[in-house]
C-alpha cells in the first residue's frame, strides 16, 4: 500500500498583505482609472444677454483629472458668465462655489495607483491663462459698482441733509436772511448775537402766525415741509 505524501512544508510562512500589487480602496477615477479619486462637483455659468445656461460637471476624479476639469470650468466662467443682467451677479457666486471645490481637489493625494488612460491635463493655474486677464475687466467693472454704491449713498445723504445745498434748519434754531426780500437764502444764527432775525418753529396750523413767514421747504430736514419764521427784535 502506498503511503500518500505528506503535504508540502513551506521554508517561509507566508506573510499576510498589504502587497505591493494592492490597490487603494475606493473607486477609481472615472477618467484615467488612477487611484485615490473622490466625488467632485464643479459648476459653471453661461450668460447670453437674454438667456443663461447653469453648468455642472459630476463625477469621481482623481487629483490631476479633478483640477483639469475645476480649471477648465473656472476658466470658461470667467469669460462667458458675465454676458447678461443677471448673471452679472450670479458668476461670482459660481466662482466662489468652485473655489471651495478647489480647495477640496488639491487636498486629494497624488495618485498611487497606475492609469489605464492618459489623465486630464490640468495646465497653469487661472491666473496665468488668457482667461484670468479677460476676467479682469468684469470683475474690476463689478468691483467698481460695489463700492460706487456706498459712495453714491453717502453723497446722497449728505445732499439730501443740506437740502438740495440749502442748509437744514431745526425748530427752536434762529436764522438771518442775507438776500432780499421775498428771496430767501437763510443761514443758521445764535440766538443771542445780532445776526438772529427769525426764529424757526413748527407750524402748529396749516398756516404761520400773524407776521411770520415760511421758509422754503428745501430748509426743512425732510425737504417736503414748511417751516415758519417768526421775527426777532433785537
């Protein structure tokens, strides 16, 4: 009878992974198949005047592949988001978006893992592309209109406060007329010294009191109201 051979000694116990030949977990790239890769969303934006088209590119990227597409997609924003009323003011709400999306990208590894297809070509960075120097007359014209708006409300009040350049005369104030009568080009005076020649007050009926007069309304702090001056005896 014939003894079975025992079975066969190894010299070296095997030893358990990772191997060398393993992969990352996770999917890979949808573009070139390389290893780590991540969801990424990037948008864009698209205005013609009447019209306007929102863009989205979904997919799982690797980090190279991942900052060609954010890049590709910034970069066309840049140049035709701003072409319409509204989207005007939607571009860099898209491009904010997307830098986020940015940051997110560069933080993925370099891939580990061999692509079976050529990966994206991420280029230069925005700044350095013909599209970050095109983008640069929007955004300076958009940045131009931001700060108009604090600066034109400001003038404003300060017009609206000398009423339309007559100065703002108070209830309780005094004033002098320094043109003749019946102009008017009242000018704000202590009560105590000589100049005083009117006190100013409210009306308490639609009309002044005997022998007073009404200011223009242009004196008054709302620009819509008369005020009366009574005569001061100095």
């Amino acid at each position: 009878m014939s003894t079975p051979y025992p079975p066969h000694q190894y010299p070296y116990p095997q030893q358990p992974g990772p191997y060398p030949y393993q992969q990352p977990p996770g999917p890979g790239c949808e573009v070139c198949g390389a290893m780590p890769a991540a969801p990424v969303t990037v948008r864009g934006h698209q205005g013609m005047v009447v019209v306007m088209r929102f863009l989205r590119r979904q997919g799982v990227l690797c980090r190279t592949c991942g900052l060609a597409v954010a890049r590709k997609m910034q970069a066309d924003t840049l140049v035709q988001g701003w072409w319409g009323p509204l989207s005007m003011l939607i571009t860099p709400f898209v491009l904010l978006l997307n830098l986020g999306e940015l940051s997110r990208i560069r933080k993925l590894p370099p891939p580990a893992t061999a692509a079976w297809r050529p990966p994206l070509d991420p280029g230069r960075p925005l700044l350095r592309r013909p599209a970050g120097l095109v983008a640069l007359v929007p955004l300076l014209a958009l940045a131009g209109l931001v700060l108009a708006v604090p600066v034109l409300f400001v003038i404003g009040m300060a017009v609206d406060s000398r009423g339309s350049g007559h100065p703002t005369l108070t209830p309780g104030s005094c004033a002098r007329n320094v043109a003749d009568w019946p102009e008017q080009d009242l000018r704000p005076a202590d009560c105590g010294s000589p100049d005083a020649e009117f006190r100013v007050y409210w009306p308490d009926d639609p009309s002044c009191g005997p022998g007073d007069y009404y200011a223009y309304p242009e004196y008054s702090r709302n620009g819509d109201l008369s005020l009366c001056l009574h005569p001061v005896k100095n």
